[in-house]
C-alpha cells in the first residue's frame, strides 16, 4: 500500500480540475458553499494556482492509479508550508492514502512547519490530521449554519 507523489504536468491541469470537481462535489451538496468549494472552481482558477512559483500539485498515486491529488504551498521565505487542498477519490477513500500522501509530502518539503485547513464538521478530516500531528490553531471560522473552518499547524 505505498504511495507516491508525482508532480503534475501542465497539460495534466484538466485532469486535475475534473479530478478536483468530482472528489470534493458531495461536499459542495452537503454545505451548498458556492464561493469557496473546490467543486466550484473553474478550471482557469485551477491554472492561475498552479502557475504560482510556489505551488505544487502531485498526483497520489497507488494501485496503479491516480487515487487523488495534494496541492503544496511552499514560499521559501520562512512561512509555514500550507496543504490545499489534498483529496483521495471516493473508491479510494479510507484505505490510508490521503496520511500516506501528507507523509510522503513532508519528506519532500521537511517535516515541521506546516498549516492546512478543513471543515470542522468532517471529523475523519480532523481527526486524520490530528493523527499526524497537525493541532488546531484555535481559529475557527463560521462559513454557514452548516459549516465551519477549522485551521491546522504542525511545528
């Protein structure tokens, strides 16, 4: 059950965002957050973050596939590196792939000074990244009735 990260190539983007908009679109139907749902992005926002000079896209790949995709931030400049986002497709989900990528990233970029973020309602979310070490920041921020944003670090 090993997973590698493989860098996304630009003309891999559509894939990405159609990988993308498929994995995160029962979340979208569940918390109806039009304005900040991966599953609403278009493809040129998509574009615009990988074309950033500080932002990395990988496929997760396992069994042979593409199982999802991690995003990474990283400035260089001393400021934490940031997940966003990172998604398993939902026939791979729960099989450990999503920690397994987070690891496989940290490898690559070091280990301590990380952020993320997740909604605070999805405690497998939560409790995956609490798992590896990641601990609430205490900044929580409401989106809706239905939904919060809940801000990870891990030093």
């Amino acid at each position: 059950m090993n997973v590698e990260l493989v860098p996304v190539k630009r003309e891999d983007i559509e894939t990405v965002w159609k990988m993308q908009v498929e994995a995160f679109s029962g979340l979208l139907e569940k918390y109806q957050d039009y304005d900040i749902s991966p599953a609403a992005d278009t493809i040129d926002k998509v574009i615009a973050r990988f074309e950033q000079p500080w932002s990395t896209y990988y496929f997760i790949v396992a069994e042979n596939a593409k199982v999802g995709v991690i995003r990474i931030i990283d400035k260089k400049d001393g400021s934490r590196k940031r997940i966003s986002p990172i998604w398993i497709m939902s026939e791979y989900r729960n099989k450990g792939y999503a920690g397994q990528a987070i690891r496989e990233a940290e490898k690559i970029y070091g280990e301590n000074n990380w952020c993320l973020d997740t909604i605070l309602q999805e405690k497998g979310n939560c409790h995956l990244y609490e798992k590896l070490g990641y601990h609430q920041t205490g900044q929580i921020d409401k989106i809706s009735d239905l939904m919060d944003i809940v801000y990870y670090e891990k030093d």
